[in-house]
C-alpha cells in the first residue's frame, strides 16, 4: 500500500480506514492489468460521491442564495460540480499524484485527464463521507471548493453562459460562435423564439425563450453542456 499520509495532510482529513482512501485512488485501467489486486476500481466512490458532492452544494446554494429560483440554483451547481472545476481542485491536492494508473492509460496522459481528475475528487468525496459521515464530507467539500464558491458568491445567481462558451471554444483556438435565429412564434405580445448557436456549420446547441437574449443564453448553455460531457 502507498503511503497515504502526505496526501491526507493535503486533504485535511485523515481516515480511520485508510483504504477507503486508496480505493478512490484506483483507476480502472489498473484493475485491468492488475486483476489480482485487492481493491476494486474508484468507479462506484465515484458514483456515490457524485451524489453526495450535489447534495452538498444544493443545500449550500439553498442557503446563500434565499431569493435564487430553481433554475438559477441549478446553474450555480452545474458551473460549481462541472468537470473543470473539480479536475482544478484534484491538481490543486495532487490526487493526480497518488492514482493507481495502468501503463497505457498514464502513457496516454491519464493522470492529467480532465475526467479522471474529476472522477478522482468525487471519490475521495465518497470515501471521507463512508469513512467519517455527512457532516466531515460537508466540512471538507467546501473547503475545497471554497475559492469557486465565493467566486460565485461575487457574482450572484446569474450566469453568463454565452461568455463561458465564447472563453471554452476560444482556449482551443477557435473562432467565436455565432447565434442564428430559427424561429419566433405567437403574437407580439408573447413570442417565443428559438436559436441556434453554431461553430462555423457545425450545431453546438438549440435553446428557447421569452427573447432573443434568453435563448441564445440557453442555447449556449446546452452547448456548454454537451462540450463539457464530450
């Protein structure tokens, strides 16, 4: 077993069974070229703290944000529970460092791969809460996600997702897309519009609303959702 002392430090958490621990640390690739190995793979910490990681971060946006409706609190939580955000907070702890990893995966630069460092961090979020309860999963999930929430803090409820989309598709030195309208339907009173946000030809999503504005702002936002799960 790895000496995980170091990396409990960096955690602030340190286990009463330390292979709960190991166990978010174990990708599957390793469990395929090892399959003697005592632990199973992180995959099913991974799905529990997934869970526990949304519960957590629902109850704090329920508590900040009392004016906040439905559909903002559900923004606030996908742009805090996104796959960047939690693979920056796993670089920030080093649990790249210490994953079980087969060769061809690392060689493949697994250890820096966005969705392996997200799924690490919902793991170890599983294993504290089976190892210590709720509340020490709650104290040490927003600890960690301390700086992204008072960034979200700061700048309320809102999200600017046609911004988020132009910065996500720029970073991969792309032109800006553009928002095409589809459709407007009903009288002037009460029209309904749909747009589509495009990279050159390519559709990146479709959205619907009340204005122009509001529908290319969902349009991006479905966007960013389907980049984000490719």
């Amino acid at each position: 077993m790895t000496d995980l002392t170091a990396l409990q430090q960096n955690l602030g958490v340190f286990f009463n069974d330390v292979s709960r621990l190991e166990q978010a640390l174990v990708h599957t690739s390793y469990i395929n070229e090892k399959p003697g190995f005592s632990l199973a793979s992180n995959e099913r910490l991974e799905f529990l703290g997934d869970a526990v990681l949304g519960l957590i971060v629902a109850e704090k946006l329920y508590q900040e944000f009392p004016s906040a409706d439905e559909g903002e609190m559900t923004r606030l939580r996908a742009t805090l529970v996104r796959r960047e955000t939690l693979a920056g907070i796993a670089r920030t702890v080093k649990l790249g460092d210490y994953f079980y990893m087969g060769k061809g995966e690392e060689a493949n630069g697994g250890r820096n791969k966005l969705a392996n460092l997200a799924a690490v961090l919902e793991a170890v979020i599983a294993a504290v809460y089976l190892d210590q309860g709720l509340a020490v999963a709650r104290d040490f999930t927003l600890k960690v996600l301390d700086a992204e929430l008072q960034k979200v803090a700061s700048q309320g409820p809102g999200v600017d997702y046609k911004s988020e989309l132009q910065e996500l598709i720029q970073a991969g030195q792309q032109p800006a897309p553009t928002y095409h309208l589809i459709e407007a339907t009903g009288p002037d009173h009460d029209r309904a519009f749909s747009v589509e946000v495009r990279l050159g030809e390519m559709t990146l999503g479709r959205g619907s609303g009340k204005s122009k504005k509001a529908a290319e702002s969902e349009a991006a936002r479905v966007a960013l959702e389907r980049l984000r799960a490719s």
